[in-house]
C-alpha cells in the first residue's frame, strides 16, 4: 500500500472486515504497476492486490485472458477486496 501513516492505519483497522476473504498483508509497501501512477501523479491511496497465483497466471495477459475464462467466485473475491 501507498500512502500516508494516517490512511495505513485506517486501512489496517478495518482488517477484520477483510480477514474472512483472505486479506491480511497490510503492511507491504508497493503497488502494481497499474494504478502506481494515481498515487504518485494524483496522491490517491494505493494498494496491490496479490492474488493466489497458483492459477492467476494461467490467463493473465494471455490469449485466454477473455471475460468467459474468469472464475466469478474468484471475481467477486477480488472485487470485494478491491472495493473495501
């Protein structure tokens, strides 16, 4: 995560929240080298989201990374983790 003490921890306070769907590192620095720019560009909190990669990179930024090869119960994961 990127960004300043106070928003790490407001963010690290609502890890009960979060621990149920399998998000606990909240104190790793960085973020992904897609949305690094809003946070340096705009001061907007960053933060990565590190999927198991035990299947992640079988599609991603493959010729099967289409809507259909996306797994919902996977997606609906990663967009409540992502929306917390």
């Amino acid at each position: 995560m990127e960004m300043k003490p106070e928003q790490r921890t407001k963010v690290k306070s609502w890890a009960p929240l979060m621990l149920p769907y399998g998000l606990y590192d909240f104190d790793e620095v960085g973020t992904g080298v897609d949305i690094g720019p809003l946070g340096r560009t705009f001061g907007i909190p960053t933060a990565e989201l590190s999927p198991d990669s035990q299947r992640y990179f079988d599609i991603h930024h493959a010729v099967s990374d289409t809507f259909e090869s996306v797994n919902k119960r996977e997606l609906e994961m990663g967009t409540v983790g992502m929306g917390l």
